[in-house]
C-alpha cells in the first residue's frame, strides 16, 4: 500500500533539501523519522513534517497502526516558483532577490507488497 504527502512553496533551496533527502531515501520510516530529527538542516525540519503527514495520512485514511515495515519509497524533491524581491540600489534602481522555494513530494510504501 502506497500512501503520499506533499509540501508545497516551503522556503528551503532545493539544492540543500535533496542533500538531506539522500540521507532517508529508501530506509525505514521510523530511522528516517530518528534521522532527520538530529539532522541540524533547515530542510530537515521540512522533511520530517511532510513525512510525518504522510504517516498520518496512513493513519487515518487506511487505518494503519504498525509502521515497522513501511519503508519511504519515493522522495521527490522539485524545484517550486521563486519568490521575487527587490533591494533598493544606488542612483532609484532596484534589483532582482530571487528566494527559491521547494516541492517535496513524499511516498512510504509496505515491506510486503501491499498485503
């Protein structure tokens, strides 16, 4: 059984969040879990709360109960759309702040197979 959670536009380059997403990509969820609580990263914290609905979603859409065998099975992490500021410069110009924004996508599946 597959069972999915997503965080969209959470404010953590990509690039930094999918050197932590290596860390937990195809572990058990609960080392994953443990793994990214004492990983002192931003995108950390990003992880494991999107990990943590997905485990949720397993609770209570599929009334799962045992985790011990579910392993993550997919962990996308996507480039979202950049926030765009300006900082004021010399002589009334303005430049462009581009602040990059992440999608993470999160799919934990059975050891078994679905059975």
């Amino acid at each position: 059984m597959d069972v999915k959670a997503t965080g969209k536009y959470i404010r953590v380059s990509t690039r930094k969040t999918r050197e932590v997403a290596a860390l937990i990509r195809g572990k058990q969820v609960d080392a994953a879990m443990a793994l990214l609580k004492f990983t002192p990263r931003k995108s950390a914290l990003a992880i494991f709360k999107v990990l943590r609905s997905a485990v949720a979603n397993a609770e209570e859409n599929h009334k799962i109960r045992d985790f011990s065998n579910f392993k993550v099975k997919v962990l996308n992490i996507e480039m979202g759309p950049p926030l765009k500021r300006f900082m004021p410069r010399a002589h009334g110009r303005a430049s462009l702040i581009c602040k990059p924004t992440t999608h993470i996508k999160v799919v934990i599946a059975d050891d078994q197979g679905g059975k």
